[in-house]
C-alpha cells in the first residue's frame, strides 16, 4: 500500500506568483476548465494556471511568461509535474526517485494563448489536446495610421492603468529603456498615467546599460529623453563587459538559441546593476512584444521568411509557425512564446517583477487588426518604417507629444560596443547547446 494519491499532479507555481488584474485566482482557474476555451481570454494580468478535474487537467498561461510540464511514470498512476523551469522538473523527480526517467527534451512548454488539456490516464501517456483561447480578427482597423496609432497606444494606456491599479502607489517603478521606439512608448504611457493620477512622476525612472562606457543606446536615451523635457527620469547602469556571460545566461532561460541567449545575457547583466544599487525594487516594465506586434524584424535575415508569410500568418512573431506544425518545438514552442524566457527568467532570478504592455492581449489584438497588407503593399522597407509612424502617431494623439524615432536595433546591439560584442558573443547554437543538455547529463 502506499499514502501517495493516484493521478499525482506536483504544481510549483503558487498563486502567489499570478498577477491577474482583473479577477481572482480561483475564479480564472473556472474559465479553465469551461466548456468554452474563449472564457479564458477574459483573464487580464500574467499568469500560468494549471486547473484539475478528476483525471482532467487543463494548463493555460499568458503571452509574457513560461510553463512547462513533465508526465512522470509512478506505480499507481502518472505524475504530472508543473513549474516555469526545467530545473525545477529535474528537481522534483530527483527528490522522488525517478531521476532516470528526466530528459530535459522530453519537457513541454505550454504554447501561449492555447488551453492545453491532459488526461491523466497512465501509460502509455497520453496527447494532450491544445484549444486555442485567443483568435484575435485580422485586418479589421482601415489603412488609417492616425486610427491605428491612437487604437494601440490607448490599449498600451489601459493595460498600464490596470497595471497600476494591482501595485502599490508607494513603490518605485522602472522601464528597462534604451531610447528606441518600444520602450519609449511604454516610459511615456507610465508617465502619462502616472500624472493623470496626481502622482510624482518622481516614482518613474528609466534604467539604460552601457558597457565599458560604450554602445548606442546611452546617445540615444539621452537625446529621448532631452527632447521631451523627461531628463530627470534617466538613470545610467554602466558595467564592464565582464558582466555579460552568455552561458550564464543558457542557464537562466534555460534556451539555446543565439539572439535569446545574447538578449538575456544583457538582460541579466542590466538587472544585476540595478539589484545592486536598489536592494528593494521590485517593478519593471519594458517593451518586450513591440517588435513582434508590429512585425519590425528584418526578413532578410531569415531565408525561411517572406514579406508575404510575414503579413500572412496569424500571430507567425508570436507563436511561430503553429502548434500544429512539424517546425513547433515541444520543449520550446516557438515565436515569441519561446523567446519570452529571455525577459522572465533573468526578472525572476534578481526578484523583479517584469510587466510587458505590449504582450497583453487587448494590445496584442489591435496589432493583428492592421491590414498590414494593404500598408505595405509587398515592400520591406514599408514594413520596416511602419512601426515608428504607428507609435509616432498614436503617441501625439493620445499622450499630446512627439515621439522620437531612431533607427532600430536589438537590445544587446545597442547596449555593447560592437568590439566588445564580439568578443563576448562567440558561441554558435550547437555550442549553447550543449551547454544547455550538459547541466542535465552532469546532474
């Protein structure tokens, strides 16, 4: 006999870790479990959900954070495993003697906007099923920039007055900001907000890295921020290029792909200055999703893509190709679904609290009503400039003041002088990795 329960389900993410703006925990648990996978794009917030009914499990998170989960084989039934991290997983079953049945590539990240359900039936494991929840209309607005601007900085405003309203007013918050066009909206909605409140825009500021005093972004924050008369918010973290490990940061998001680990080694770099000037701070925003929402990635770079398949394909910057795909990874899923680890997991690690506007639903449904088609009209460089109009034109309609554009760049561009790039960001995929397996192999 034993006193362990049949049908185990391990759940490592506690309510606590949830931030829905808008209802309960208990109550989004519900619309997990309803008939209707719909009911589930009413939760506004972040959050990663497991619900259970009987030997029915439903799993769902939001666009901005992962959830992962492993079936484990027990005498008496299976045991489902749920957490954000894959170490995590390693952990648990370690603990539980069934270390040998642990394969890091055997782990499942729930796709974003999917409710993914599992039967807990034993062996062989079951498929789990994925219902999509949020199918936003494609191409709705007119090919009115005005129109479409104003539509996607007033949902960005919305989402952050919810924001708002779940923090406290006493504490500080800070925008991960390099000047460019993503994060200037969301520092300039805050701060827009902010006084409309009757609060101190004092409690704002805008944290910018450079390394070994060098790199774009530093030029380019100043000159935001000197423009609109905002020079107060700005705040320099200067590291030495010594603080950027981009295996350090496989570690962290737990990931191998080149520009996620680039990003996230910045990212984690970044935050570390911050944690170590501010003991205390906890809330951060940044412009995590602008890029994919308004479709500014260079197709050039990726000789999968076409403009055609770029304007074409529902949320293709999201979620990649499709959870129905042969191209999806299991372990990973794809788009920005994947890559949201590479702002998550280092937030996570220095103990902040990362809020991405332009992942949230609302904002995220206004960019696929864009007829980007009828915009663009086949040409690249109508695409590339469209993202900067767009915000440059809903930011002096809704927030009365204009919006510097500069040219755009990654993150981990602008942050490092490209020599020190160089030299820090040498690792190809297959050398990531195998660090990444090599953790687990080593365990």
């Amino acid at each position: 006999m034993t006193d362990r329960p049949i049908h185990r389900v391990v759940n490592l993410i506690s309510d606590a870790d949830q931030q829905i703006l808008n209802m309960s925990v208990a109550e989004a648990r519900r619309l997990l479990l309803a008939d209707d996978p719909g009911a589930v794009s009413r939760i506004r917030g972040s959050f990663a959900l497991l619900a259970r009914d009987g030997e029915r499990v439903c799993v769902a998170r939001s666009l901005n954070r992962p959830l992962r989960y492993f079936l484990a084989k027990e005498p008496h039934g299976p045991m489902l495993v749920v957490a954000d991290r894959i170490d995590a997983i390693s952990a648990v079953l370690e603990r539980e003697g069934y270390g040998d049945q642990f394969y890091p590539m055997y782990t499942r990240m729930v796709p974003a906007h999917y409710v993914t359900e599992l039967r807990l039936i034993g062996c062989p494991d079951p498929r789990p099923t994925h219902r999509r929840f949020f199918y936003p209309p494609r191409g709705t607005l007119p090919p009115d920039l005005d129109c479409i601007g104003g539509a996607y900085v007033e949902a960005l405003c919305s989402e952050i007055r919810l924001w708002l309203d779940f923090i406290d007013d006493t504490e500080p918050i800070g925008v991960l900001f390099s000047g460019g066009v993503d994060s200037g909206v969301v520092l300039l909605c805050l701060y827009h907000e902010l006084l409309a409140r009757g609060q101190s825009a004092a409690r704002l500021k805008a944290f910018t890295l450079t390394v070994d005093g060098g790199g774009t972004d530093m030029a380019q924050a100043h000159e935001f921020l000197r423009t609109l008369g905002l020079q107060m918010l700005g705040e320099e973290i200067e590291l030495p290029a010594s603080a950027l490990d981009p295996f350090q940061a496989v570690e962290v998001i737990e990931d191998y792909k080149p520009l996620d680990v680039e990003c996230a080694a910045v990212n984690l770099a970044l935050l570390a200055g911050i944690r170590a000037r501010y003991p205390s701070w906890r809330w951060l925003a940044d412009g995590d999703g602008g890029d994919e929402n308004l479709k500014d990635y260079s197709i050039e770079e990726n000789p999968e893509m076409t403009i055609k398949s770029v304007v074409n394909n529902r949320l293709l910057y999201h979620e990649g190709w499709g959870v129905e795909s042969l191209k999806h990874s299991l372990t990973h899923t794809g788009g920005l679904s994947r890559g949201c680890v590479r702002g998550y997991a280092p937030a996570k690690r220095f103990g902040f609290s990362v809020f991405s506007p332009h992942t949230a639903p609302a904002v995220v449904a206004v960019a696929e009503a864009i007829p980007f088609a009828e915009l663009t009209r086949g040409s690249h460089e109508m695409l590339y400039r469209l993202k900067g109009e767009v915000a440059r034109r809903g930011v002096r309609q809704v927030l009365g003041c204009d919006l510097p554009v500069f040219p755009k760049r990654r993150f981990q561009h602008g942050a490092v002088p490209d020599e020190v790039f160089g030299r820090c960001f040498r690792g190809e995929e297959r050398t990531y990795r195998a660090h990444f397996l090599g953790r687990f192999h080593a365990a």
